[in-house]
C-alpha cells in the first residue's frame, strides 16, 4: 500500500510472535482499477495506492464461489 500522506494511515501493527502484519489505511474516492501483467490488482484512490497479488482468474472464482454460497 502506498499513501500520499501519513495522515491517510489509520495502523500499522507488526506480531512477531503470529509473523503478521496489519496496515489499515484510507484510500480515498476509488479512481481506478487495473490489472497490472494480468497478476496484480491495482487499486487508485484519491489517497493512495492498494496492490494485491490477485490474478484476473482468481477474482472471477472468488466471485462464482461467493455467488454459489448466495453471498452478495
């Protein structure tokens, strides 16, 4: 996640004990969303910058398991 400003952070946890990380932030106003080499989701806001290793395949199964569990 890249933020134009610290204040658009909300946390920043780091566990060693569990080896997790929490980033929370705010985005802002969504601008855009790509697809970048087809293997990474790539989410503008107005504040920043969200990338996810998230293939174009991957989201359309998410999205048929969600639609077969009658989630919305």
């Amino acid at each position: 996640m890249e933020l134009n400003s610290k204040d658009h952070v909300k946390l920043v946890a780091l566990d060693d004990d569990q080896n997790k990380t929490l980033i929370e932030g705010f985005l802002g106003e969504l601008i855009e969303l790509n697809f970048v080499e087809g293997a990474l989701l790539e989410i503008k806001g107005s504040n920043g910058i969200f990338r996810i290793d998230l293939n174009n395949e991957d989201l359309k199964k998410l999205s048929q398991h969600k639609k077969k569990e009658g989630i919305k």
